[in-house]
C-alpha cells in the first residue's frame, strides 16, 4: 500500500510542480503598460473637454465622442517618437472619418497641436 501512495502522490505533484512552473514563467514578463495603456489612463475629463473645444475650433465636426479615442491613436504615434509625417497621417486617419470635409494639412497640423497641447502627457 505504501508503494501506491507513493505513485499516487507523484502522480499528483508532477502536474502541479509543471503548473506552478507554468505560472511562474508567465508572471515573469514586463509590468510596463504599452504607450496605447499609458495614453488611455493619463486624460482627465478636463483634457477630453479642452481637447474637444480646440478640434471644434479647426472643424465643428470633430468636436464629438469619437474624438477622444482618435487622439488616443495619435498620442500613441507622438509617444513612439514617430516622424512628423506619420503623426500628420495617423491624425489624417484617425480625425478625417469624424469631419463633413476632407481635412486640409493645415487643419491636420492644427489638430496634431490640440492632441499634442490638451491631451498627450
């Protein structure tokens, strides 16, 4: 009888010891958050309310709900230190589906300063 206890427990700690293992390794990734996390969690009602009167400024349009996670987008382009003209075409992207009109460069410099001026931190 003792040898079958002794079977049964190796039966049953070997999958454990494989689990907890398992577990271990997973938790041993970074804790970071992404730049899309840090975006997210760093814009107070304040900065959606101020971010929102500069876009209505540039285009009445874009001052809606949407508005908020289109400068997510391009808050995550700045972060990255992407060049000038991807953060222009993200922007481009991101804002021209929330516009009556196509979005002029001038307009999409304008709203790549409001992003950078009431939202990105």
């Amino acid at each position: 009888m003792p040898r079958l206890a002794a079977m049964t427990a190796r039966r049953l700690l070997l999958p454990a010891a494989v689990a907890a293992a398992l577990v271990l390794t997973g938790c041993s990734g970074s804790l970071d958050p992404t730049p899309e996390q840090t975006a997210a969690a760093e814009q107070s009602g304040q900065d959606v309310t101020d971010l929102r009167a500069a876009l209505a400024q540039v285009d009445p349009a874009l001052d809606t709900q949407e508005a908020g996670d289109a400068a997510d987008q391009v808050c995550v382009e700045i972060q990255e230190g992407q060049d000038d003209a991807a953060v222009e075409s993200t922007a481009r992207d991101a804002f021209g589906g929330l516009s009556d009109a196509e979005l002029s460069d001038e307009q999409v410099a304008e709203i790549v300063e409001a992003v950078k001026t009431h939202f990105c931190r």
